[in-house]
C-alpha cells in the first residue's frame, strides 16, 4: 500500500527508487514534500453519523443532563469533518442557545481544507436523518447541483487544526467534556497508543467521556477511564469526601 501509494511521487521527480525518494525528503529541497507524503499515506474513510449508537449515546446520555456553561467535543482524527459536523447538529438541536464549540483535527492538511469548507457530495448520507439534511444542510444548484454545504450555524461552531497524536500535544487545546478518536488507534502499535492516551487523556474533563470506534478496544492499555460499554469511557469524576480530600468515583 505504501510503495503503491508512493509510487507517483517518484513519477513525478522521475526517481527509480524509494531510498532516492527517502533522500529527496531529506535534503531539504523540497520542504513541503513531507507534508504531501503524509497526505497520500493517510486513509481518511469517514462519513456523516458512522456509527449511529454513538450519537445516541452522546444526545440521550450526555446532552440530555448536560448542565455546563460551554460545551465542548474534539473529533480528534477528523478527517474531511463528516464527524466533527454531525455531532455539531446533534449539538445546536440538544443544546438550543447554549454555548458549545467543536474542535475537529487531523494531521492531514488536505482533509482538513475540504473540512473547513464543509462541502460534501449528497451521495453519502445513509446514515442522515432527513430532518438534519433539511435544517442543515443547504443544496447546491447549478454547478453545485449533487453537493451540499453544511450551514454556517453549524460551521460557525467548528473549527479545524492540524495536530499530529503522534507529536507533543503542545497546542493549548484545553480541556474537553467529550473526546471522539474513532478509527485512528487501529494505525498504530501498542506502545504508540499508549503513548497517544497518556498524553490526551488528561484533556478530558473529569466526567468527561471518550469514545473510539466499535472496532477498536482500549483492552490491554492503561487509562484512567471507565468502560460505559464497548467503545465508550468515562473519566471518574473527582469528588471531595467529607474530608475535604480528593478521591474518584
Ligand atoms: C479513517 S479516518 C477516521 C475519521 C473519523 N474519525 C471516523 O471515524 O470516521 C482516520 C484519520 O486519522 C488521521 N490520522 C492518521 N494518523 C494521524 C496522526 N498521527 N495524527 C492525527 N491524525 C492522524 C488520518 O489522516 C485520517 O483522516
């Protein structure tokens, strides 16, 4: 898969082998190959409401009770927004006026231009309830005809960012009541995944919850979080005993 998908950039510099290729990336000649590289590498499969329990789980048992002051989720392999976007329906209907905000990332840049621009093909929407496509959702016509912008009520919620899990999480993110990071574990080995919890774990507020796809499992890492059920965590909540001292539940 990666010679394959490697493949045309060495067409393109007219390059025999993948260690000239290797070379070419380092010699600090062409600074924004690395960032095309990781581009082709990434798979970036996504679509509107994937994994529909998810979303019920989010509206019935977190937004129902939700009694914050801000509101905020971080799809953290965003990809090209299909998630970050759903659950910002799910949001502005849960939430009414209250304040929320999305935070959608992903270390591939182009993904993440077709995320900021919010424009999708009408093909995709299995998983779309109608209501969501008629209140949200604008149609486009003419030239636009078979696509459809997510409307500014949602997107005016959602930002974008390029965050690389693998690299330090310097970026002040602060912190988070939800934390999606569905169908990126899958790519990395034991000791990344771990290393990649260590680090956002944290960021989830205390109560907080985490999800990851159903195909993945947290089983054999060791997290601070509590399965719900498959593929769903919470973070203890830090409650003070009559003592006055710090514990967890
Ligand atoms: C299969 S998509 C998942 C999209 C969405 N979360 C979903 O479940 O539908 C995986 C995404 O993870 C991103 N990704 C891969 N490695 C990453 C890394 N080290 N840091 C941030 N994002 C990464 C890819 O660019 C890709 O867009």
């Amino acid at each position: 898969m990666v010679a394959s998908r490697l493949a045309k950039r060495l067409l393109h510099f007219g390059l025999k082998t993948y260690g000239q290729y290797y070379q070419l990336l380092n010699n600090g000649q062409h600074p924004h190959e690395f960032q095309l590289m990781i581009n082709i590498l990434t798979t970036n499969e996504t679509y509107f409401f994937r994994e529909p329990q998810h979303f019920d789980y989010v509206k019935d048992k977190i937004l129902k009770h939700w009694r914050g002051d801000n509101f905020r989720l971080w799809s953290a392999a965003s990809s090209t927004g299909e998630e970050a976007y759903s659950l910002g329906m799910l949001l502005t209907e849960q939430l009414g006026s209250r304040r929320w905000e999305i935070f959608g990332s992903d270390v591939n840049t182009d993904v993440l231009d077709v995320a900021r621009n919010g424009v999708y093909l009408m093909n995709r929407l299995e998983n779309m309830d109608k209501h969501y496509l008629d209140t949200y959702c604008l149609k486009g016509v003419r030239s636009q005809k078979g696509y459809f912008r997510v409307d500014e009520k949602i997107r005016n919620h959602v930002q974008f960012g390029q965050i690389n899990l693998k690299a330090d999480l310097s970026k002040n993110l602060g912190f988070f009541d939800v934390i999606f990071l569905r169908n990126v574990l899958i790519y990395f080995d034991k000791e990344t995944k771990q290393e990649i919890l260590r680090r956002i774990i944290p960021m989830l507020k205390s109560g907080g919850h985490f999800f990851i796809s159903h195909s993945e499992t947290l089983h054999g890492l060791s997290v601070d979080l509590r399965m719900i059920k498959p593929s769903i965590y919470q973070k203890p909540r830090k409650l003070l005993n009559t003592r006055g001292f710090l514990g967890s539940r």
